[in-house]
C-alpha cells in the first residue's frame, strides 16, 4: 500500500512547485524553474516523512558456495601417503585455488579434533569422521554448503561408523581414498571382553575376538598373562585368509584386589603390524558377593528373565522380592532393580533416596510416573505418561560404558518391541543410551535403556518385555546369551560404579594411551554418608622401575580431582591417601599407559566406507593420485551454484538525522536565492 502514499507526496509536491513556479514567474524571478524544484523538493521529502515514515529496501545478496576441504591430519595418512606426501598437498592447495575462482573454499584439518590451520601435519592421535562430519553440518548447515571434499583412508578409530551416521546433510560428498585398498597380513586381538568385577574363588570368564587378514595356514597359541605367570592358553590355527572367532579363557579368582591380565597372540611370519596383538584386561576381585534385590509390583516375567541372567555368576547374590515384601531396610544390598516400582499402592521414592542405592528401573505398566519423577535427584531423568504402545530399541553403537558382543546389532534388530507407557523421555547431558527407539527403518535418539553415572549410578529401561527378547534371541540363533549380557553388565556398571568405602579414588578407565591426558577422581564420605572435601588428599604414583612421584589432589565441588597429564607407556601403581578425624585412610590401584598409537591398529584403507559415504551423499569417488579431477566434478554439479539472498530492510526515516539535514540545506537554498533575487 506504500505506493499510494509515494503517489500522493508526488502529486502535492509537484502542485506546490507548480504554484510557485506561477507566482515567481509573475515577479519576474530570473529563474523561476529552480526556485519550484527546490520547493517541490523541500514539499516532497516533508511529505514523506509524514506519509510514508518507514521505508522497505530490499536487497539482493549473491552468496557464492561453500565448499569444504575435510583433510584427515592422523598419523596414518603420513604413513599412507609415504614419499608421495608433497606431491599430495600440492595437488589439493592446486584444487583448492581453482576452486576458490568460483566458490568459498573453506579447508579444515581432522583427526581426533578439528583444526582450521597446518591441516598437512599429519600428527592427531585418532579419526573421528562422524564427528568432522557434524561439525560440518552443524557450523555450515545455515549456508549454502554446496560440496564437502573428505580426504582421508577411512580408517576410524573414535566416534560413530560415519556411514550409520544421522545427519541432515544436503551438500554432496566427495571422498578422496587415501592410501592402498589392499590387504595386509594382520593378526589383531580386536576386543576383549570380561566382568569388571568378580567374586573371590570364584572362576569367570575372559572372551577375546580374533581377527586375521591374509594368515591362513598361521598355528599358534593365544595366552592370557598377569604379569610373567601365564595362567592360560588356546590353540589357534587359522584355515582362511579372512578370520574372525572368539576364544574364551577360564580364571579362577584366588586373590582379592585389581587384577591386570594381558592376552596376546605370537605375530604371523611376514606381518608388519604388531602392535595391535595384545589387549589389557583389569578385573576387580571382591571378597564378598554383591547382593541384588529385584522387587517387582507383581509378579512378571521380565523378573525371572533377569534372574536366569544373574544365576551361575558367583560374584552376585539374587534376591526377588514383590512390592508387599519390600525390605524396610536396604543397607544390606549393592543393587536394587525395580520392576514396576514405584506404584499407586507402593510409594517407595523416599525409601530409596534416603538410602542412595544404585538403582535400575524398568518402567511397566504399574509404574506411578508421578512417583518415578520423584526419584530425580537419584535417576536424573523425567519422563510423561503415555498409553501403553510398542517400542522398538535398537543398539546404539556410540554406546561407550562397557563391551559386548559385535554380533549385538544383527540379534537385537530381530527382537519384539517393547510395551511402553512412558513419553518424552529427558535424562542429564552425562546418560549413555545402550538401546534408542527406531522409528521407521531408522533410530532416533529417544533413549529406551540408558545408564547414568554419578555419585548414585542409575539405569533405565523405559518399557518391559525383557522375557521376550531371550526367547526370541534363543528361537532365532538358539542362545539368549547377547540379552544376558546386557542384563549382566548393566547390574556390573551399577555394581563397579557402587563403592561404599568411605574414601575412594579412581580413573574413568585403566587403560590409556600415551597421547591422552590422565586424570583421577576421588571422595570421601562423612558418618552421614554425605561427600566432603576439606581434609587434603595426596597421590603417589609408581612405575614398574619403583620410582615414585607425589601430587596433590584438587578439589572439585565436594569431591576431589586431578589431571596428572600424559605419560609414557609402561605399568604404573597409584596409592592415594588422607586424614580425617584422626584416622588415616588409603585407596590403591593400578594403571597402564599403552605405547601403541590408535593409528596404528588398522592398517590399509578402507575403500568401500568411502564409496558408501559418496554414493550416501550423492557425490563421487576418487583416489588420491586424482584429486585435482574434482574440479570438474563439482563444477558440473548442478547442485552446486550460487544462492540469491534476499534481505528486506525496514528503514525509519525520523531516525536518519542525515534525512532532516538534507531537508533543511533545499529550504535554506530556496531562501538565499529569493533573498538574492529580492523576490520575496
């Protein structure tokens, strides 16, 4: 409607010119034609000012693409690319001046941190390409990203299989293959699994995946050590070129303590990579067993299911309770598993807060999920009620707590949903969701069995049908051992993350690498169970040679903390201990720093990740010999081109001072010429 008002303002001031260009023409002004355009002028700018006091301007803003250089800078790319290295970087810097004719070339070196300068060092300690990837998405996902050109040998060693990778990524990929595609002779412990903590003369189970490339005909044995006493062995003989078993060793708990145990297996003839043929197990023994207490509102199945799963472990003792038997008193029990509870009839929140407990609640259909939200300051988490419906949970593989089988995703794609009767489901930033709910052919991140760490350890399954899933596993593979496991190590999270002594000081893992910093956490509880941190508390750290160092601990809200840095690799002990109220308290553990570079596990390239993610991401594929061909690809790509943005800007003209000032200088004129003229 803004044009009516533009007409009006032209037409009253092009009669006001007309009007005094009349009138001076009467006097006889010499020039009557400039005297009327600056009236016209001082009328019109006035005008507009009353009529039209905003104006909208619109501009068009071309914005070039962006395309994004993702150079993997890891120690193996120096490896892959050898003495063609110069060559390599002066073909990308070539491509990336070209580029930079047409497009905004933004380049960004990965490993396991992005870096935006010095991205052909080659010197970061892992590959995380799921992350590198979102971080793309998420910094440029309001431009026009057009191409991301991803250099790397597809050789991930952290994060997520980029290729399972959710992401709302709209540009095309290009994946330039670095390194050879062709198998080396490699013989690697890939995984080791076993219980965190064990029961004392108790005898548990230490499971190790082997995985050979090219070794057929290689016979030997696989040990497992603790220290120089080797306490097993397996034969292992390898009939094919690619191999990928288990081998299982049996160790009897003698002695309490933190057990270090090394699995190893002798190198192949001709295999190049060794540093990737042992792996470090540390098991707690404990001289008494944990006691576990399932209560259930009823009687249900799921109960017996995680029952079954817990027999034969010598390291628990199970009690099952209903909610009418519900102890008064739970000092006696490590864990307590929580079937339906709390209920309308059974309201147990504040019982279970005030014993602190680790806790695992299933949700079911009984449960009251106004009395399960009262449980926060223990789960951390708030959910919604819902009608029951149908979950399905699908294995989340950024899942970090603990190891199971690699088989796990094939198994639990098969099993029945869940019947939920909870919605919504927010947990705290720290919660690690073992299982998500799948909606359509894909998951989202909604969690369906999430754990929690903290002073409390807690986990969650949000919907029940436990009894479902070991008969399907056991219909469809004939075990239920993969759902066990699960159970399994979700009551040894809760149990291994439960320490009640009153002092305690610990590491997030027992086994690092030389490029990564340590630190050390530590408590210590007063009469009233609560966490204080006055007292001072000192750490002396022992390598294997007997030298010791000494640091302080830091505190850290009520508990204490300390980053000791990164350190050789080698075996070390650590013993931490203070003073409070006159008595002396210790803790000990040990540790080992491996010298062996991530980079270094896996060797090659792999070709077929990268030519999944370009044809995922509708681009292309190219080796790293032909980097410079990309021009021509992205530039024929139609889906690469400029952007027109539109900005509409409203201007308010009483807020342009310049706007007055040029109002004032056309009345001023018109004045100084009729005062000349001596026309007034």
């Amino acid at each position: 409607m803004q044009w009516i008002y533009w007409l009006i303002a032209i037409v009253l001031s092009l009669g006001a010119g007309y009007w005094v260009y009349r009138a001076d023409k009467r006097r006889a002004v010499p020039y009557p034609w400039l005297t009327s355009l600056l009236r016209s002028l001082v009328v019109f700018f006035t005008l507009l000012l009353i009529l039209v006091p905003t104006i909208i301007i619109t501009k068009n803003v071309v914005e070039k693409p962006v395309v994004l250089l993702l150079q993997d800078n890891s120690r193996s790319i120096a490896n892959a690319l050898g003495k063609d290295s110069v060559t390599y970087q002066k073909d990308v810097t070539d491509l990336a001046r070209r580029l930079s004719d047409k497009y905004k070339v933004v380049q960004w070196g990965f490993g396991n941190t992005i870096q935006t300068d010095s991205i052909f060092q080659y010197k970061q300690p892992a590959t995380d390409i799921s992350t590198a990837l979102a971080r793309a998405q998420e910094f440029f996902g309001m431009q026009n990203l057009g191409a991301v050109v991803l250099a790397t040998d597809g050789r991930f060693n952290q994060g997520m299989n980029p290729l399972y990778q959710q992401l709302s990524l709209h540009s095309s990929l290009y994946a330039v293959a670095i390194g050879d595609s062709a198998q080396q002779k490699d013989l690697r412990i890939a995984r080791a699994y076993a219980n965190k903590v064990v029961a004392i003369n108790s005898s548990f189970e230490v499971r190790a995946d082997i995985v050979a490339d090219l070794c057929k005909g290689y016979s030997n044995t696989v040990t497992i050590k603790e220290g120089e006493n080797m306490l097993s062995s397996v034969p292992l003989s390898i009939s094919n070129d690619k191999y990928d078993r288990s081998v299982s060793f049996t160790i009897k708990a003698e002695k309490a303590g933190l057990h270090h145990y090394t699995i190893s297996a002798p190198e192949a003839e001709g295999e190049k990579n060794i540093s990737n043929n042992r792996k470090d197990v540390f098991i707690d023994v404990v001289e008494e067993k944990k006691n576990i207490l399932i209560a259930s509102a009823a009687p249900h199945p799921d109960v017996n299911a995680i029952k079954d799963a817990l027999s034969g472990l010598e390291s628990y003792k199970v009690t099952v309770c209903t909610a009418d038997n519900f102890p008064a008193s739970l000092s006696g029990y490590n864990v307590v598993i929580l079937h339906g509870l709390p209920s309308l009839r059974n309201k147990l929140a504040a019982q279970l807060i005030a014993a602190r407990k680790p806790i695992w609640c299933i949700l079911g259909n009984q449960t009251e999920i106004a009395g399960f939200n009262e449980l926060q300051q223990l789960t951390h988490t708030m959910v919604s009620p819902s009608v029951p419906h149908d979950v399905l949970g699908v294995y989340d593989p950024s899942f970090t707590e603990f190891t199971l089988p690699q088989n796990i995703g094939q198994i639990t794609d098969k099993m029945p949903p869940l019947v939920a009767n909870v919605t919504n489901i927010r947990t705290a930033p720290g919660a690690n969701a073992l299982f998500t709910e799948r909606q359509g052919a894909t998951a989202d991140k909604t969690p369906v069995w999430v754990l929690q760490q903290g002073s409390v350890p807690t986990a969650i399954l949000a919907g029940e049908g436990l009894w479902r899933w070991r008969l399907y596993e056991y219909k469809n593979f004939h075990q239920h051992s993969v759902i066990d496991e699960c159970i399994r190590q979700t009551v040894a999270f809760l149990c291994a993350n439960n320490n009640e002594k009153p002092f305690n000081a610990s590491l997030q893992k027992y086994v690092w690498s030389d490029q990564e910093p340590i630190s050390l956490n530590a408590y210590l509880l007063n009469a009233n169970n609560e966490q204080v941190n006055g007292p001072d508390v000192q750490l002396t750290i022992t390598d294997s040679a007997g030298r010791k160092q000494n640091f302080s601990f830091e505190r850290s809200g009520t508990a204490y903390n300390l980053n000791i840095g990164i350190w050789a690799g080698g075996a070390y002990t650590y013993s931490a201990h203070t003073t409070y109220n006159e008595k002396q308290y210790s803790a000990n553990g040990s540790f080992v720093v491996q010298s062996i570079p991530l980079e270094l596990m896996e060797t090659g390239a792999d070709y077929p990740l990268l030519y999944g993610l370009a044809k995922k991401y509708n681009g292309g594929f190219v080796a790293a010999k032909n980097v410079g061909s990309l021009y021509d690809s992205i530039s024929h790509n139609e889906r690469v081109k400029p952007v027109i943005q539109t900005n509409t800007e409203t201007v308010p003209l009483v807020d342009r001072k310049w706007y007055f000032f040029v109002i004032l200088v056309l009345a001023v004129c018109e004045w100084l010429l009729r005062k000349y003229w001596l026309a007034q």
